[in-house]
C-alpha cells in the first residue's frame, strides 16, 4: 500500500540537513514546496539584494531536491489559500513545515490549518526548525 503523499513546506529553513520536517518525511511521497508570500501584510517586504538571496537559494534547493527526484514547486500566494487547494489536489495527508514564533506566522499557521482541515482534512504538522530550542509555550 502506497502512503499519501505529503507537502513539505519550506519556509525559513531553506536546507535539507539538519531539517526535521524532512526527516519526518522519510519514506513517504513528497511534495516539496515553496510559497512566495507578497501579500503578507504582517512582515517586510524583501529588498533587491534579500530577493537575490532568495532566488539563488531556491534555485540551489531545487537542484538539491531534484537530485533526490522530487523537484522544488514554487508558488506566489497566499498558504492559506494554495495549500488546502494543492493538499486536495494531489491527496496530501499532511503538509509539514518548521514553526514559526513570530506573531504574525502564528496567525498564518492558524489559518492554514483551519483552511486545511476545512477543506479536507489534511494536517498541518509544525517542527522545530529555526532555533534550538523551542521558546517558552510552544
């Protein structure tokens, strides 16, 4: 029996070293996934030289995902809105990501997993990815 698939959002954890939402992803088919959020009215718009960044970095992931057969998707929008879609879509159980501790993050993981389990019920796993240690109440 074929597992479901599963969307591996990469967000501020641009690596597959050390990424425990990979790790926990070992075996399983595997979307890996990109969200270009231009409409986030809760953080910075990036500048020139962090779009740069960006760019060279997504493509350096890609090349590395693509060498282990499951290509980077990039998508413009927001999560919301595309991952209970694409989930539904391709029959994605879960979509795991690295949590992220800042208000605005919590409020959009908030609503993508009120808009996955709405939609279909897929569930949004969340890991510890960009710090050591989980700050206090998480």
């Amino acid at each position: 029996m074929i597992a479901a698939p599963v969307i591996l959002w990469f967000r501020q954890d641009l690596r597959l070293a050390d990424n425990p939402a990979l790790a926990a992803v070992a075996g399983q088919p595997v979307l890996p996934l990109y969200v270009i959020e231009e409409d986030a009215a809760d953080r910075w718009l990036p500048g020139a030289a962090a779009r740069w960044w960006l760019q060279r970095s997504l493509r350096a992931l890609d090349a590395a995902l693509s060498r282990l057969g499951a290509p980077l998707l990039v998508l413009r929008g927001a999560p919301e809105a595309l991952l209970p879609d694409l989930a539904r879509r391709i029959g994605a159980a879960a979509v795991l990501a690295g949590r992220r501790y800042d208000a605005g993050g919590r409020a959009r993981d908030a609503r993508v997993a009120a808009a996955l389990a709405g939609a279909g019920g897929a569930q949004l796993r969340l890991f510890t990815s960009a710090v050591l240690r989980e700050p206090a109440g998480f």
